[in-house]
C-alpha cells in the first residue's frame, strides 16, 4: 500500500507527497518512549496508548512513509525560523491507531536533536521541557474535543514548530522565530506570540513573558534581532468587547497590542470555527455553524455565552492580528 492509499484528505496526500522519506528514522524502544513521553507532559493514559500504537517498518510501510515525510519536514526546518511566506499545519490523518499517533511518534523520534540543538544555543532544558509540553497538552484537548486518544484528527500547528526550535514557551506565551518579509523580500525578525491553554491570562504573566523572550532570544538567537512581536488571534478580535468586562484578561491582552485593519476572509465562518475549537474547546464542523452546533455550546461562562448571541445575531466572528514593538524599539512613535 502507499500514502495515496491510506484514505487520507487530498490536501494531506499532496503535502505528504512533496516530502521524500527521511531514511534515518529510528523510533525509541517503550522504556526510553515512555520517558521521553514523560519529558513532553504526555500523561500516562496517552503514553500506553501510543506505546500500543507503534508504527512498524515492515508491518506498516504505508504509515512508516508517512512518518518518514514528517521527520523530513522537521530535519528541514530544525533550528531555523518560519520563513516569510509561512508555515502550513501538518494535516489531518484518519482515525486508525496508527494514524492518530504517527505525527506524535515523529516528533519524539527528533526530541534527542532539539535537545542538542538547544544546548548548543544556551536554552536551558527546563524552557525545552516547557516548549515539548505542548505535545501532552493537544494529546489532552485531543481526548476531550474527540473523545478518541492521539493527535491525528487535529491539524498540528504547535507541536511540529517546537520540536524543531521555531517555537519556544516562556512563561505564560510561546514565541515564534519568523522572518519578516515586505515587497522585495525579507527585511528582518519577528516573535509571534501564541497564547496556550495552561491556565487565566493573567496580566502580570504575559508581561513578564513577554520581557523575557526579548532577553532569551536576544541571547539564543543573536542573528535573529526582533523588530516587532506580533499575535493572529480570536483574543484579539474586537468584537469581544461589546461582551465583555473592560478589565477582563482578553481585554487588557488586546490593548497591549495594535490590532491592524481587517482583510476580507476567504470564507467568513472560518474565526467561528477557530473560536468554538481554541477558546470553547469543543469540536467544530467543517462548514459553517448550524443551529445544532450552537446547541452543543454550554452557556456557563460569559465568553461562551456572547459567542453563542453573537452568531445567533447573523454576525460572525473573526481571527485578528496585532502588533506591537520591543522595548527600546527605535520605531516607537511610527506606528
């Protein structure tokens, strides 16, 4: 059988298809997976159950070509910034055992390499720990959105940019590497930053955070000199405010950014179903959003209530991006 076999999205075979297969895959065996699982916040429930679905070279050649394009994108990228025209998720397998555990399984096959290379930079092992947690934690909002283990019904954003260094946590934010690019090309660094579920966003948290990544990386990357922070987030859209409190976290996180005017969306349901998946955690269709979904929305916290109106209300909601400049920066006031 080969990948175009598996039963996969056209999209997922035409990306899997443009990678070669890595030919220096080897997997740990249980007792070094477990660890490492460990290493990466993967609670126990989910490592047994991927330790249970370890893709075999021999008797899974379809899934081990895939895991093998995977490794490939990793080794491409490791230790260099998103580039300026973007980074794309990995995409969605199927829910086979194996399917739903493969990308996990690539990633943990070059934690040994982003540990290395982290070394190498000065990034302590504990920020390593933190950043590789974020795979323990989709494990976790897999299990819950699904109700099935692995990681293989989602599209991996985060996951596939720590374990190759792109994406580092500090603190309450993780940051990412990405060049900055205008009409002739690039023209310099920037930080994205992303607001992972682990706890309130608190004020005083991000901040810190904040200040932190532009001492870290000024250190770990110097090659890299950050011109502007930016966050393409439903946090920062500014419909929130009609809904609620003015000293909210969500609210004090967006005035600490400028929001840049909106682009019409290719397809306007799109910051609904990334709002209902990131802020409400519950599983969205892949259309728009029927009288039905809504009805699965639970109506016990403010935010879940104003998404639910705000739909209802023929209104849609939207992801935004804001900037905003490095301490010091010498292009405070031009913006």
């Amino acid at each position: 059988m080969s990948i175009a076999e598996l039963g996969l999205s056209e999209r997922a075979t035409a990306w899997l298809g443009g990678l070669e297969t890595a030919a220096d895959v080897s997997l740990p065996d249980d007792r070094q997976a477990a660890e490492m699982l460990e290493f990466c916040g993967v609670s126990e429930q989910d490592r047994d159950d991927m330790l249970a679905a370890r893709p075999d070279p021999s008797r899974h050649e379809d899934w081990w070509a895939v895991l093998g394009a995977m490794v490939t994108d990793l080794d491409r990228g490791m230790d260099q910034p998103i580039e300026a025209n973007g980074f794309t998720s990995w995409p969605v397998l199927t829910a086979s055992p194996i399917g739903l555990f493969v990308a996990a399984w690539a990633l943990l096959s070059r934690l040994p390499r982003l540990l290395d290379v982290h070394a190498q930079r000065g990034v302590p092992e504990s920020i390593t720990k933190a950043s590789v947690s974020a795979l323990g934690g989709v494990m976790g909002t897999h299990r819950d959105v699904t109700g099935q283990a692995g990681v293989g019904l989602f599209p991996l954003w985060g996951p596939p940019l720590r374990f190759r260094s792109a994406d580092i946590q500090i603190g309450r934010h993780s940051f990412t590497r990405a060049q900055l690019a205008l009409g002739d090309g690039p023209a310099g660094y920037g930080l994205m930053i992303h607001v992972p579920p682990i706890g309130p966003l608190d004020a005083t948290a991000s901040e810190e955070s904040i200040a932190a990544a532009e001492r870290y990386f000024a250190h770990w990357y110097p090659e890299e000199p950050v011109t502007v922070f930016s966050c393409t987030s439903w946090l920062l859209d500014p419909q929130l405010a009609e809904y609620l409190h003015p000293e909210s976290n969500i609210l004090q996180f967006q005035r600490r950014f400028t929001v840049l005017p909106q682009l019409p969306p290719d397809d306007p349901h799109e910051g609904d179903r990334e709002m209902m998946r990131l802020g409400l955690h519950v599983a969205p269709p892949e259309t728009s959003l029927e009288a039905e979904d809504l009805a699965r929305i639970p109506q016990q916290t403010t935010l879940q209530r104003a998404f639910v109106s705000h739909l209802r209300s023929g209104r849609h909601w939207a992801t935004r991006t804001g900037i905003r400049l490095p301490a010091g920066s010498q292009l405070v006031g031009a913006l």
